[in-house]
C-alpha cells in the first residue's frame, strides 16, 4: 500500500458509500481530491468524529484552509474548497471537540482563520 487511490473504477465498497452521498454535490472532484470527500464524511459521523479529529488533522485543515484562495472559473478548487469549510463547520459544531482539541485549534487554526479575515478576497465569508 503506496498511500494512492485504489483505482479499481470505485468499486470499493467504502469508496462507492462516499461517493453516492457526496458525489452529486462535488461532481468536479477527481483522483487525489476525492480524499477530502471522505474525510468530510467521517466529520459527519458522530461515532468517527472524535477518533478522526486529532493534532494531525486539525494542522491538516489549516493547512488546507491557508491555501485555497478563490481562483475564478476553478469549480474544482471551489468544491475543495467548500468541502474543506464543511469539514471544519462540523468540528465547530461539537463542543466536545473544541474542548479537547483547544490547544491545537488556538495554535494552528485559529490564526489561519484570523488571516483570512483579515484577506482582502471577498470570497471567505464568516
């Protein structure tokens, strides 16, 4: 196991699941991408949810959220994009969360969050 996507046509049951839920709305995500597709839905599991939501991922996030600025005509970019808002949407929902994961959000996510309001891009709306 290399880390790739198992390119099987998506006949992975696992992979089939994610997709028939979220597909129709990020229809543009393709390869690599589609990754985000499953994380988003392991957020929206309240069981997955507090074992998916740990340091790594929280930097991971961040990381994500820095750097997706609005590009115009990109839909891919702008389904990521919204895929990723989704994702942290559902970690600021749970309190439980934000309580145990309080040190890695101050330091990694929250001053990612401060820059982009401070971004002269109109895109990013709070």
């Amino acid at each position: 196991m290399n880390g790739s996507l198992k390119t099987d046509g998506f006949k992975t049951s696992g992979l089939k699941r994610v997709l028939a839920g979220s597909k129709k709305e990020f229809s543009n995500l393709k390869g690599g991408l589609v990754t985000i597709l499953a994380l988003n839905e392991m957020m929206s599991s309240s069981s997955f949810k507090s074992k998916v939501c740990k340091k790594d991922m929280i930097m991971f996030l961040a990381y994500l959220f820095e750097n997706s600025e609005f590009k115009k005509n990109d839909t891919t970019l702008d389904e990521f994009r919204t895929c990723v808002f989704q994702i942290l949407e559902q970690m600021a929902k749970n309190t439980k969360l934000l309580m145990v994961n309080q040190k890695e959000i101050m330091e990694h996510l929250l001053p990612v969050i401060v820059k982009k309001v401070e971004s002269e891009s109109a895109d990013v709306r709070f």
